[in-house]
C-alpha cells in the first residue's frame, strides 16, 4: 500500500509560509533563518558571501535587513554593485529559500538611526 503524500502547497499558500519564517526568523536568535547567507559581487567581480544576522523583515514593502559595520568591505561591494543574494536553509524540514534583488546601504540617515535604535 502506497504511502499518501500531503498535499503540494499552491503558490499562495508557500508566499504566506515565506513570510511567515522570515518574521519568525528575524525576531527569534535561535530560529535557522536568523544567520542566512548574504552574496554579493566582490570588488575583483567573483561572489562574496557571508553569514549575517537578519534583523527585520517588512513583509508590505518586501525588505528584508540586516546590520553591518560602515567599514566593512561589503558596504563598498554593495554600493558598487547593489544586486545580491540570499540564502535561508532550515535542516529538518529541508527548506532552502534563495531570494535576489537590489540592497541600499543606510549609514547616516533616518532609516539607519531607527533600525540602530530598535537594537538596543
């Protein structure tokens, strides 16, 4: 007797599941999806990826954010070429998530000053 499987998820409903781990996830220390992989492309143009932390997630403006030092090189890479990469992977359920799009540096400016203050 074959095994019933669940049900593949509509669209909709993986959007939803999305959003849903990327709120956890950036709110929870403990959560995989807090230390996703950033990439961007290096100043010799090949790939540069690291672990950040993720700090917040704005799920009707589709941003998600995280926190560097100004001084770190991917400041430069990211002004340089603001395209990147992100990659989010649970172990026990095997979910990967890798999203694309355009990253804006904030250092001196009301959206940096609000984001430094919702850390302390």
């Amino acid at each position: 007797m074959k095994e019933a499987r669940d049900p593949i998820p509509s669209l909709a409903e993986l959007y939803e599941d999305v959003w849903f781990r990327l709120s956890n996830a950036a709110s929870r220390a403990r959560d995989e999806w807090h230390l996703p992989v950033l990439a961007t492309t290096g100043s010799s143009g090949y790939p540069e990826a690291r672990v950040v932390v993720l700090r917040s997630v704005d799920r009707s403006s589709r941003l998600i954010n995280c926190h560097t030092d100004a001084r770190s090189p991917k400041v430069k890479e990211i002004c340089e070429s603001p395209l990147a990469s992100w990659v989010f992977y649970e172990r026990e359920s095997r979910v990967q998530l890798r999203l694309g799009g355009a990253t804006t540096v904030h250092t001196t400016d009301e959206v940096a000053d609000a984001s430094w203050a919702a850390t302390e």
